[in-house]
C-alpha cells in the first residue's frame, strides 16, 4: 500500500527530527563553544537530508495511488497532513533549506555572547541574514501558493490563518486587555507580597523542578 509507504516515510523524517533535536540541545547546553562550527554544519546536512527525504521524486505517485486506497478516517486525516507538509517542502530549494539552517546557527551561538556584552550591533549582522533568508523563503511561498509573503509563512503553523484574521484578532484582544492589565495592578497593590528568602541551593532548585515536572506527567525514563 502506498499510504504504507508513506507511513513509513514520515515516521523516519520524525526519527530524524528527534535526532536533530538532541544535538540542538546538546549544542545549547553541553557542547564547547567550538564545536558549533562543526554542530552547525551537521545539522544543516540533516535539514538538507530530510528535505530530500520528504520531496523525493516518489512522493508524488505515492499520494497520488493512496488516494484511492480505502483508508480510516483516521489514516485519512494523517494522509491529508502529510500532504501538507509534502506540499510546503517541495517549493523550496536545498541551498535554501541548508543557509537558513547555517544562518540560524551562526546567529543564535553567537547571540550567546554578544547578550552579555549588550552587542546589538553585532548581533545585527547576523540577524540581517537570518531575516533577509526568511524573507526569501517567503516569496517563493507566496509565488507557489498566491498567497501573501506573510500568510504563506503562517500557513506553515497555522494551516488557513492570514494577516487579515489575526488584525481581527488582536484588534478585539486590544479592547479588552488594557482594562484588564489595570485591574490585576491595582487588585496587587492591595495585596502583601511574600518576598523569597535566599540564596536557594542548586540541589533544593533542582530538586523543586523535578517535582513539579512529575506532577505534569513527564517520564523520567523515556527523557
């Protein structure tokens, strides 16, 4: 079955994409500052291998022969989403997807520093790249899609929003939350404040913030 196939495709990219994320994490919490050049250039060959991973000249015919197959409607659900996101990555060149990878690296590993020394000037350089690769991807977007620079990128993460509905959205948000923002002031001010008392050793902090993790749910065992 091709929705098999299919099936099998998408669960690879997320083992991917789990991957991916274990060496950002890594890169952001564990790994010397030297070795981001390296880090960088790994994770944007891994962009570029799932790019190709999920636009391969097979796809096509592939969604094409599972959509006349009979299907759950669940499985249908899961078919039209993994068209989607088929349909989003095909537009974009590799040499897109690997510089805003390597941009992104470049500018967040260096930001790191540069916070600390107030560096705006310098984290500017970066960023105007960051912004100007982004601003690329998004008329390519809107070239393939008709739609908007803007909507083509909020359609990535909000399937059908657009500029229009989100004016409407936080034009309604504007005309209720000052009002609100007021009343939690002055409903503090009333208030006594319970002032923390430290320091706060790193072990009781850690110990704090595993135990609110164990009362969301998460699995110590599975990370």
């Amino acid at each position: 079955m091709s929705y098999a196939k299919l099936e099998q495709r998408f669960t690879q990219l997320h083992h991917f994409a789990h991957l991916g994320a274990i060496c950002g994490w890594d890169r952001a919490t564990m790994m010397p500052d030297g070795g981001n050049p390296a880090r960088a250039a790994a994770l944007a060959e891994l962009s570029v291998l799932m790019h190709q991973r999920l636009t391969g000249p097979e796809m096509a015919d592939w969604f094409a022969a599972a959509a006349e197959e009979s299907l759950s409607a669940s499985q249908q659900i899961s078919l039209g989403e993994m068209r989607r996101q088929w349909q989003q990555a095909t537009v974009l060149p590799e040499a897109l997807v690997q510089a805003k990878s390597l941009a992104g690296s470049r500018c967040e590993h260096a930001w790191r520093e540069q916070r600390k020394q107030n560096d705006w000037q310098g984290f500017l350089g970066n960023f105007r790249e960051v912004v100007a690769l982004s601003r690329e991807e998004a008329q390519i977007r809107a070239a393939a899609s008709g739609l908007r620079p803007y909507d083509s990128l909020l359609e990535l993460y909000e399937p059908g929003m657009n500029s229009a509905r989100l004016d409407t959205l936080f034009g309604e948000l504007k005309g209720w939350l000052p009002g609100l923002i007021a009343q939690v002031s002055e409903k503090q001010k009333q208030e006594s404040l319970i002032q923390p008392q430290g320091p706060f050793p790193t072990t009781k902090q850690a110990d704090l913030g595993k135990q609110v993790m164990q009362l969301l749910g998460f699995d110590f065992n599975r990370g």
